[in-house]
C-alpha cells in the first residue's frame, strides 16, 4: 500500500522508537515488528481518508487533468452515495462558501440509497434519479439556473447477466444525458460511468450532437481487468444545431 507524505512521518516516528526498543531488548526480531509498523501507519493513513473511497481518486484525476468544475458551477451527482464525489465537487465549486473571494456554487446529489449529508451541498437520499419525481425535484431546487456540470458514477444491481447489465448501465447513462441537455448552460461538461459493451459507439455519437468533444477515460484508480471507464462530454453546444 502506498503512503502519503504525512504517512510516511508517522512510519518513521514509529520506526525511530522500534529502534530504540531493539537497544533496549535485545531479543526484538526488527523486520518483521517494522513491516508491522509499516502495516498499522498503512491502516491508520486509510481510515484518516476513510471518506474518499476509491471512486473519489477517479473524480479527482479526472477534475485535476480536465478542470471541469470550478467556484461557481451548479454541479449535479447523480448516484452520489457514499457522498466522495459529492464531497469534491462542493469543494471545488466553493458550495459552502468557505472561500469568500470566490464565487459560491451548488451541488444537488441524489441516490437511492440514503448517505450522509455533505456540507455545501444539498442532498436526496432514497430517490431514484431516473424517475420524473427526482428530476423535478431538482428542476425545483435550481429554480431556474443551468447545470455547469452533471456526475454519474451510478451503476445498477448486478443481475450476474452481462448483457442485461450493460443495457442497464448503458439506460442509466442516457437519462442522465437526457437531463443534462435540458438544463445545460453553455459550456458546461458530463461524465457517466459505463461498463464497455455494444451500444458504447452509439452512446458516444449521441452525446457528440450536444458536445464539442467526448472522451473515454479510464483513471488510474480504476481496476486494469474492470470493463468500467467514462466517457466525458465536454463543451455543450445546445440543442439547436441537432434539430431536437
């Protein structure tokens, strides 16, 4: 497991006083207490980021390389829970307005599943976003303003069929897309997550008559054998130009 800077401080201050111990105690067998040590500084890093599972790290890398939000934006979350991208996105949009020289964002997120509120942000837990119920309860908390950016990390229950869970996944992904083209400031940017499958290509033709350019990604953090990756809209440019 990797160890950040500060974990790394906290390894060392340990190490330090297994060393010290060893003078003291001569029968102490170092390596393997160490590779201990090593282990608990490893626990106790992960427990202190407990709140950005992994699914953070890929919004993370996706925003740092791609800045698609920033203070200001109204950002949606659709299939928040746990809240880690909730959590990011309230941040990088100053949600909360802790930064009061910068513009104040909104961040709406909504799940099925019920998750813990997020500071900044306003939060829908046990609400099905593909049903017309959640997303006029979203239209009516915006009151009007235009969405800067819509998340999708959702995902359905795994039927342990891959057919039916690609057109499941692939059917989230265009209510989301759907949402997002009515209520899209100029601009503004999508991510959904999809398991590959055949109706990719023709997912990313349509959400290339609303967006200058869409993108597969598959972050870092994410499994080298999982199918998973996203696809990124960035730059809407209305509806107009597509007839709709």
């Amino acid at each position: 497991m990797l160890l950040l800077s500060g974990d790394w401080h906290c390894f060392f201050k340990r190490f330090q006083s297994a060393i010290f111990c060893k003078q003291k105690k001569r029968h102490l067998n170092t390596v393997p207490h160490v590779f201990t040590l090593f282990l608990d500084c490893s626990a106790a890093a992960c427990q202190s980021r407990a709140e950005q599972p992994q699914s953070a790290f890929k919004l993370l890398e996706i925003d740092d390389k791609y800045k698609i939000m920033k203070p200001g934006d109204v950002v949606i979350d659709c299939g928040a829970a746990p809240g880690s991208w909730t959590q990011i996105a309230a941040t990088r949009t100053n949600a909360s307005g802790a930064k009061s020289h910068l513009p104040k964002g909104t961040v709406v997120s909504v799940d099925v599943l019920q998750f813990h509120p997020v500071a900044g942000a306003i939060t829908l837990g046990g609400m099905d976003f593909t049903l017309p119920t959640a997303q006029e309860k979203i239209r009516s908390i915006l009151a009007g303003k235009q969405i800067n950016c819509v998340l999708s990390d959702m995902a359905p229950n795994a039927t342990g069929v891959r057919l039916l869970d690609q057109e499941n996944i692939t059917r989230f992904c265009y209510s989301v897309l759907k949402f997002a083209v009515s209520m899209a400031a100029a601009n503004s940017n999508l991510v959904v997550k999809v398991w590959d499958n055949a109706e990719v290509p023709k997912l990313e033709a349509d959400m290339l008559r609303f967006y200058d350019n869409v993108k597969r990604i598959k972050p870092r953090s994410s499994r080298s054998n999982s199918s998973e990756f996203f696809l990124l809209g960035r730059g809407f440019k209305g509806t107009e130009k597509t007839g709709n």
